[in-house]
C-alpha cells in the first residue's frame, strides 16, 4: 500500500520541469549566468549604454520578483542572475580596455624601458631558435614573465602606466620571483589581430590571461632586478621551480619534459611532435594539469592520512591542504581549481554528514570561476574540463524512472541479481568483476569522448576515435606516473637521493604511456584532421543536450543517442561545404607566414593546389598558419603541393601539411630533395612515411594529367623554369616558376628567382599583361627586379615576406612601373580572385576587429 501510494503521489508531480528545477538550482543559475557574459561580449555598444541596459533589466526583475508568483519569482532569481553576469562582464571588460599601455603599444613594435612586478611565477621553455645555426649563440633557454606594469620611459622620463605584458626573454631566469620588480628593455608590441582565414585569435587568448601587449627582449643582461615585496607566491614559485629541476634530472633526459608537465603542468618543454600524437589520440588531457591529476593526489593524500590514522576532521584538513597546496604549485589553472571547488564540498559534506549534489556542486565551482575571470566562459580548456566531468556525473547515474514505483522494481531486481552472483564460484566473482569495471572505464572513456567531440574538432579541427581504448590503457600508467612524479619532488626535497628510484619508475611509466600512445596514433581510421564546423553548430549541439536534461526516463535518453551522430552528420556537412567560389572562378591566397611563402590556390570546381609551404625560423615544422587557410576553405585533398627550391622558407610546413592532408604528389624542380639541407631530412622521411609520390619537373616538361580538372580548358598550368639541365648559380636562380592563366589573365609565381636564373626566364616569350606576379625572393632589394617587372608588366605585384618586406625601399623599387604593390607583412592573407571574365581582383583579408 505505501508503495502504490508513493507511486501515485510521483505520478501527480508537477512534471519534469519542476523536478529539474528542484533537483539543479545552481545548474540553473549558472546557466543563466553564463548566458549574461555571453551576450554581453556579443554587445557592440559603449559601456554605458550596456549597463542601463543591464540596469533596466536586473530593476524589471526585481519589482517582478516582489509581485509575482513563487514559480515566477523563480524565473525572476535566474534572470537576476543573467543581468547581474552581463553588468559584471561589461564592467570587467571595460577595467581591461581603460589600461594605458594599450594606446602606447603599436603593431610593429617600438624599443621601450618598462618598470613593473612580477605577478606570477616565472616559466621557462626551450629556446625554439636554440638549435638554428645563426642563433647558436644565444640561450638555449627562454623565460616567461607576466609583468604588472608600474611605469614606462617615454622620451626622457618615466611615466606612470597601468597594464600587464608578457615578456619574453632569451636567457635563464629561474632565480626570479613573483614580487620581484623589474625594469625591462625590450621591443613593446600589441597583441595583433589575426592575419588569416581561420587563425586563432591570439587576442581572445591574451585576454583571458589579463595580458594588454607583449615585450620581446633579446638577452637576459636586459631585465634588470630593482627590489623585492613581499608575495604570497613566492614559497609556491620556489616548490614548483625546485619541483622542475628535482622531475628534469631524476627522470630522464627524454621523459623529464613529459615529467614536468604531467606532474606540475609546465607543458612548454614538451615537444610539438608530441603534442600532436596527444591531440590526435585524445589524451592531451593527460599532460594538462587538470581535475584528474588533483584526484589522483587527493587519493594518494587520503591513503596517506589513513596510514597516519588520522581522525576524521585532521583527515580531511591534510587532504584541504594537499589540495591547495597542489593547486597553487600548478598555477590555479581553472580546470585544477574547479576540481579544488568539488573536493573541497565533498570534503565539508563528509564532516557535515550531508550527502552532496554532484551537478550543484559543479555548477557551484563554475559559478566561481566565471566570478573570478568571466573569461573563464570562453576559454577551451574551461569548457572541455566541466564538459567531462558533467558528462562523467550524468553518466554515473542512474536512468530516472517515470515514477517511484518503477525505481523499487528496478532496485528489487538488482538485489535479486547480486544474490544469484554472490554463491557463484570465486574466478567467475572476480572475472566479473574485471569485466564489469573494464566494461564501465570504456562507457565512460567513450561518453566523455563523443560529448567532447564537439569542441575539440571545432577547436583543434580533429575527430579522434580511438581515444575512447587509448584513455583506459593509459589510466594505470597515469596513476602510476603521476605517483612516484610526486614521490620524486618530496622525495627529492628531503633528501636528494630518495629522488632517484621513484624519478626512475615515474620515467618508465612515461616512456610506456609515450609508446602506447604513438602506437595509437598510426591505427588506421583511428583519427581524422577535418576542417572544423561553425560556432552556431557547436552552440546548438551543446544547448540541445542541455535543454534534453530537463527531461527524465528512458525517451530523453534515446532522443540524446540519436541527437548526437545527426549532429555529427550534419556537421561534417556545413564543415566541407563552406562558401563556394562563383563557378568560373580561381582564387589564390598569399598566406602571411612572416619571411616565407606559401601559396593556396583553388578553383571552383573544388581542386586545390599549394605553391610552397615554409617560413623562416620554422624550426619545429609547424605548417598552423597554412592548415588554417585550408580548413577555412573546407579542404582536405590537395591536388599537388609544388616547392621551389631548397630554401627551407619555401617547404619547411611540409610534414604537417602531409600529416594533416592528403596531397596526390609533390612536384619539385630536378634533385630538389637530394639538396644536402638539413631541414630535408624531416621533409624525405615525411614523404616516404605518406607515400607521395614526386614529380621532377623542367620547363621542357609536358605533365598535363598533373592539372587535369572539371574545367581544364579554361585555367592551364605552365612550368617556366628551371630549364631542363638547369642554369649555374644558387638554388635560388634554379627556383621552380609556375605561370597560371586562366581566361586569359595571368598569375606568376617565380619562388626566390634571381640571376643568373631571371635572365633565362625572361628570354622566354612574355606573358599577356596586367596579370599578378609574386615578387622574387620576398622582394629583396637585391633581386634584378627591373627585368622581371619591364618582362612580366603586372598589374598587382604581392610580395610575400615579413618586416624586411615593408621598407619603402621596397615599395619604390616594385612600383617603379606602375604596378600596385601588396605586402603580407602589411595588409595579412592577400586573396587574388580570376573570375569567368578574366578580371583580377586582389584583396586583402580583413579579420573582425575587436
């Protein structure tokens, strides 16, 4: 009888709205103010418009309160919130624009003399110019300083200023510490726009940290120390630094990078390559300091303070202070601090004696971070970290049924079961056991997985699938790592010596996490560099899944099953159809590299070509700023990849662009890849490992089936040059030139030609003028630019380059003719557009101003 009449009082509730109200307050509140940020930044208007706005709202609200309902004054608590986080932002927003340094910082970069504090610890990292052969000189090292600016010198004198820099400085500054006050010469710059189709906002990056411009300083002889005050990070800079030295020397010279940023989250001494096999294997997460990593120190604390047999209030206070301890070594990194809000609520609750609420309590922790830094909102790392753990508590409960009755059937049923296993022989208990955690880790491992897919393809534009096996092999050696990294650092700090077994046994277990996850990465099908779909999409996936969790029983689980692959479906589909060229057209995009070229050309029937791919001082082969020109423009095929010549500025991109593409064959003029250059030999083992083929190419040789497209007839190929057994001189006058015309007008693409190579070329016949013609060699002063201009007699001259590149020098001697100049270095990613016609149009790439 209670049972039927507990039933019918469930079946009478007020629905699954209110219950969810009932059940998530703070998951309410917190949504809602997250939304009040986010319109907030979205508002074009001036700061006192946005707070009258957000005034009139939170006052409408208020006197709604008063009068209304109690399910009304519900909805009015949420929407007090909303307008209370939308006047929060708009006033922290405008704290970040009022900093004065902003106005005195300029694009390109001035000499200055800064006065300021150190504000956190500092962190070093390899020098990424350490191993080029004109920088052998300098430091090996750089060091990273985020500096609370005090004064600056302008003219004569110093003058107050307000703002924080991030200073980069060549050089080993280690001893240095939060409080410490500096005065720096360095090169003051602003954090500059994005300058291509697709690129990462740095911007947004730098805001989230506080930081208004940087200063680039060439030796450590330049920061100057003044004094010192007092600051409570000072003994937390010393830990974490002495952490780092005790983790680089006791692990390994291989595995120390991985030690340190697995145990105290210094990422920067991780290599790119490895970073790459951690993105593409969905486990980057391991080696960014996150929740996971405090849970496995809260649990090393806890048996810690059980061996200790701690009473119940000194064990929880030792595992508190573990907890902030570790929290503040890492560098309150918000997915660490986010943790640090869940454990330390358990904790409380488990004194109290009262049962806590996992989603409230989450809710609760992003509530703080969002007061702390409404940044925090937008940051990737934030959003993929509560995405997790939401997803993990979610996914750890049990389906909710219609109505009480049903929960007790269910109950009754697995009393029932644990009953029949219980007289079942011992291997079959404990095979069950295994199977059943094993089978629970891969659940878990595969929902966190797919309800992260999302951000992490839009972020890092790659769909990872054999992340969901990779993350419960590793588990164990995570553990196991992330114990005896920390046994090494207190071990160490006691007395050396006992750092070196545990530095060794944290060193094997990286090495074997290392190797399974390389393996991981060559599984066939296992991951997929795709470009990514729109922000739009990503807000509808997630907004869905958010509204579906107001629903209960099984429907709301089914209907969540099937949202997720119609989802990824149609997100694939907007994702490799963006915006498509007018039919007739070819577009050819200078990608701004800095000192370098690279050159994306495409037409409207969708097949895609690239005219090198490098920069200068590329050392790790990172091909960013060209993946995301790609990408943009929905690619993942490229016809062929065409290098010029064996400057490593023309080619040095080509392992990334191999790893993330698939490109048909690389053409190159004769013995290019048999250069003797260094850079080749990452560029050689790429293509072998890719399996592309190459293609020699002269100006003597016929390979039409190398362009063949849908619309042939109407753009054609032509090499010019090399001749056939080449000319004396450099790589540079043998560079491969590439003519394209298309109904009639002309694009000249001649890498770094100069003579004796430009007398060759133009003893050829002309081309038809008023094309456009990248100019030789970035535009340097000392190409024969007279004969190639009086032979070409372009139009629109583009000159892909970096700060050599913008001199008036250059300009002078490249509109000489009267041909319109364009420089990268100056105006971004240059678009040139043939149409049907024949006609040029040649724009540069305008990113969205802020």
């Amino acid at each position: 009888m209670t049972s039927a009449a507990k039933t019918r009082i469930d079946s009478n509730s007020d629905g699954p709205i209110h219950d969810f109200w009932a059940r998530h307050p703070l998951l309410i509140l917190a949504i809602a103010f997250a939304a009040g940020i986010a319109i907030d930044s979205c508002l074009p208007h001036r700061l006192a418009v946005r707070q009258a706005a957000w005034m009139v709202v939170a006052s409408a609200t208020i006197v709604t309160f008063f009068f209304g309902t109690n399910a009304i004054r519900r909805v009015a608590i949420a929407v007090l919130f909303f307008a209370f986080a939308g006047l929060y932002h708009a006033y922290c927003d405008a704290r970040y624009q009022s900093a004065s340094i902003l106005s005195i910082a300029t694009t390109d970069g001035e000499p200055t003399i800064l006065e300021g504090v150190i504000m956190r610890p500092i962190v070093i990292r390899k020098n990424p110019l350490g191993d080029w052969p004109r920088h052998q000189e300098e430091s090996p090292w750089q060091s990273i300083i985020q500096l609370n600016l005090r004064k600056i010198r302008i003219e004569d004198r110093f003058e107050p200023c307000r703002g924080h820099v991030h200073v980069v400085c060549t050089g080993y500054l280690a001893a240095l510490r939060p409080g410490d006050e500096l005065r720096v010469f360095g090169q003051l710059q602003q954090i500059n726009h994005p300058t291509n189709p697709g690129e990462l906002d740095l911007r947004k990056v730098y805001r989230h940290r506080g930081i208004h411009a940087r200063v680039d300083v060439d030796a450590e002889e330049q920061v100057v120390l003044l004094g010192s005050r007092f600051a409570l990070d000072r003994p937390i800079a010393s830990i974490a630094t002495r952490s780092r030295e005790l983790l680089l020397k006791y692990t390994g010279d291989t595995m120390g990078p991985l030690a340190v940023a697995l145990v105290i989250g210094q990422r920067e001494f991780v290599d790119s390559e490895t970073r790459d096999l951690l993105l593409v294997t969905g486990t980057a997460h391991l080696l960014s300091v996150s929740g996971l990593h405090l849970a496995i120190v809260i649990v090393l604390a806890s048996w810690t303070a059980t061996l200790l047999r701690f009473p119940l209030g000194i064990r929880i206070g030792f595992i508190l202070t573990v907890c902030c301890l570790y929290t503040a070594i890492t560098g309150g990194r918000p997915p660490v601090m986010r943790a640090a809000v869940l454990v330390a609520v358990v904790m409380t609750a488990i004194w109290l004696r009262r049962p806590a609420q996992p989603i409230n309590t989450l809710s609760m922790a992003g509530l703080l971070l969002m007061i702390l830094n409404p940044e925090n909102l937008f940051h990737v790392g934030v959003q993929l970290s509560f995405v997790a753990v939401g997803t993990l508590f979610l996914c750890g409960q049990r389906v909710i049924q219609s109505s009480r009755g049903a929960e007790i059937a269910v109950e009754n049923e697995e009393q029932l079961d644990r009953l029949i296993h219980s007289v079942a022989p011992a291997f079959v208990r404990y095979g069950r056991y295994v199977l059943i955690r094993l089978g629970r880790a891969v659940w878990y491992s595969g929902c966190v997985s797919l309800i992260s897919m999302p951000l992490v393809w839009h972020q890092f534009h790659v769909v990872s699938f054999v992340s969901v096996a990779t993350n419960v092999l590793l588990s164990p050696f995570l553990f196991w790592s992330l114990a005896n990294g920390v046994l090494t650092v207190i071990g160490g700090s006691i007395f050396e010596p006992l750092a070196i077994v545990p530095g060794c046994l944290c060193g094997w277990g990286l090495a074997t996490m290392h190797w399974v996850i390389a393996v991981a990465a060559t599984v066939p099908a296992g991951h997929f560099w795709l470009p990514s779909p729109p922000a739009g999409m990503v807000v509808l996936f997630y907004g869905v899944m958010i509204a579906s969790l107001s629903f209960r029983g099984r429907f709301a689980s089914s209907f969540r099953y099937a949202w997720i692959p119609t989802w990824g479906l149609a997100a694939w589909f907007f994702a490799m159809n963006p915006s498509p060229l007018p039919e007739g057209t070819l577009q050819a995009t200078f990608v701004d590299v800095g000192h370098g070229t690279s050159v994306v050309i495409r037409g409207s029937d969708g097949h895609v070509w690239l005219y090198d791919c490098g920069r200068l001082a590329n050392i790790g082969g990172s091909s960013r700023d060209i993946d995301s020109v790609l990408w943009s423009t929905g690619t993942t095929r490229i016809d062929a990849v065409f290098l010029s010549h064996a400057d490593s500025d023309h080619y040095n991109a080509l392992p990334g662009i191999l790893e993330r593409f698939r490109v048909d064959r690389i053409v190159t003029p004769p013995g290019l890849l048999m250069e003797s250059e260094s850079g080749l030999i990452a560029v050689r083992k790429a293509i072998e490992e890719a399996n592309v083929a190459v293609v020699e190419l002269t100006d003597l040789s016929n390979r039409p089936f190398l362009f063949q497209t849908a619309s042939q007839e109407h753009h054609a190929f032509k090499v010019l040059h090399p001749p056939a057994g080449g000319v004396d001189g450099s790589d540079n006058a043998n560079s491969l030139v590439l003519q394209i015309e298309h109904y009639g007008s002309t694009l000249l693409l001649p890498g770094d030609l100069e003579p004796p190579g430009t007398q060759v070329l133009i003893d050829k016949p002309r081309p038809k003028p008023g094309g456009v013609l990248m100019a030789p060699h970035h535009g340097s002063l000392t190409m024969d630019a007279e004969a190639i201009l009086q032979w070409s007699r372009p139009a629109d001259v583009i000159v892909s380059g970096g700060k050599r590149a913008k001199k008036p020098e250059v300009q002078r001697m490249l509109n000489a003719y009267g041909s319109e100049v364009h420089v990268t270095a100056n105006l971004g990613a240059i678009c040139v557009t043939i149409d049907r016609d024949g006609k040029i149009r040649v724009a540069s790439w305008d990113a969205p101003q802020q």
